[in-house]
C-alpha cells in the first residue's frame, strides 16, 4: 500500500498526453494495448456470433428434414411392463417402413416387456435412418448461445494473450534499456551526492 503513494494520482491517457518524460516506449505500449483490447472484443463477437448462428441453422436444417415414423417392435422388449416406472425404457428392435416403402429395422427405446407389433414414434432422416429427436426451437437457441459463448470467448482468448506476451516483452525490453543507462549513469551519482 505504501507503494501507490509514489505514483502519484491515476491520470487516464497518460501515454498519449504531451510529456517530456513520455518515452517512445510508453507510446508503442500503449498502441499495443488499445490494439490487442480491439482484436480481443472484435474477434471474440464476430467468432462467438459466426459459430452461433452456424450451429443454430444446422438444427433448424435438422428439424426441418427429420420426421416422426411408427415402427413396430420386432420381438417383446426386455423387462416386464409391471416393472416399469419412471419412465424407464430398454432397447428393443424395430421396424419401419420409409416413404417409398421399403422397410428398415433399427435399435429403438421403448417400454420393458412391450409386444412384439406394439406401435413406437421414431424419428428419420430423409433416407430413413434412425435419429435422435430434433431439437426444439429454445433448445436450439440455448444450444446456439452457449456454443457461441465458449467459441467467442475463446477466440478471443488469442489476441488477448498475444497482447500480453507483446506488452511483456516491450516492458523486458524498457527493463533492459533502463539496466543500461544505470549502468552508465549511476556512478556518476555518487560523485554528485558525496
């Protein structure tokens, strides 16, 4: 805390400001700094919207183009139909017949102890392979965000960290001008104080 009593008030803009002791230094670091900032938000917003509005067009391209089908489990299901609570449901083999009508059979979720013909809603794609449940119009914009999300601030993790390995090796570099010119000046002082 004592410290902060020898840098005197927080001026803002100092390095642009006219100053005699305003190094070239000072000025590039601060250039590096506004530009690093700018890329860190203008890469960060333009990747995290990019990859939102891709993922969010995939899935709305998925719940146009996959339907619901009825199949028809091929042999009882396992389990019993007594048991079954909560919702619980098992693998079974089912079949299906496409739009132009040839038949498919795949792994479906059903109830345990379900009957062989007993009626299953599976979802097709176009050719009239199996897949999951489309998403949801908000599932899709929830999914969409939250991928935009961490592919933004990720994107944006590049600049950020580029500007501050440069402005560390600018503050290295002063370091070292400054070791220099005390090296050449500082006994000089010792004559003058003693």
């Amino acid at each position: 805390m004592p410290l902060k009593a020898f840098r005197g008030p927080k001026v803002w803009l100092w390095r642009w400001r006219r100053n005699p002791l305003r190094r070239r230094a000072d000025v590039v670091e601060a250039w590096v700094v506004l530009a690093a900032w700018l890329l860190t938000v203008l890469v960060g917003v333009l990747a995290g919207l990019t990859a939102a509005r891709s993922v969010e067009h995939g899935l709305a391209r998925e719940r146009a183009a996959w339907h619901p089908a009825v199949a028809h489990v091929v042999a009882k299901a396992p389990g019993s139909a007594t048991s079954a609570g909560g919702g619980e449901r098992v693998w079974a083999e089912v079949r299906w017949t496409v739009a132009d009508g040839s038949a498919h059979t795949g792994q479906a979720r059903v109830a345990p102890g379900s009957k062989a013909g007993t009626p299953v809603t599976v979802w097709t794609d176009p050719q009239g392979h199996l897949v999951t449940r489309p998403t949801t119009a908000s599932e899709a914009t929830f999914r969409a965000t939250l991928i935009g999300g961490l592919v933004g601030a990720s994107a944006a993790a590049v600049p950020f960290i580029g500007g501050l390995v440069l402005r560390g090796r600018l503050e290295h570099r002063r370091m070292n001008h400054w070791d220099a010119e005390w090296a050449r000046l500082g006994p000089q002082w010792g004559r003058m104080t003693g």
